[in-house]
C-alpha cells in the first residue's frame, strides 16, 4: 500500500523580503537599532539585522495618548 503525497492547488509564489525600514527621525533608539542592523549585514548575520529590523518596526513612533 503506498503512502498519500500531498498535492498543492496551484504555483507557488514565494515574496521577497520586505525593504529594511527607515528609523524614525531624530530617535536615538532608532539610530542604535539601525547601526546594529548595519553591522550585523557587514558581518553576514541575517539573523541579527531582521531582529533589529523588527525592532526599528515596532518602535513607537509618536508618544502614546492616555
């Protein structure tokens, strides 16, 4: 008896990583990330620049309203 195979529906379309974003001005939390984010790509760990990418993503970028 042979096993079942899977089937897909259709092509794959795989995406393309999104652009690094841009750090939010004159935020120096930002700037930190974004210099992280450089040295990690001068050294090869794209592990290290999508971590600080997601951070510089998920900065607040105006204060909070109460």
């Amino acid at each position: 008896m042979s096993a079942a195979r899977p089937t897909t529906s259709g092509a794959v379309h795989p995406r393309l990583p999104s652009p690094p974003p841009d750090p939010a001005p004159d935020c120096d939390v930002c700037a930190a990330l974004a210099k992280q984010r450089h040295a990690a790509e001068d050294r090869g760990d794209v592990s290290a620049a999508s971590e600080a990418d997601a951070e510089i993503r998920n900065h607040p970028r105006e204060a909070r309203r109460r």
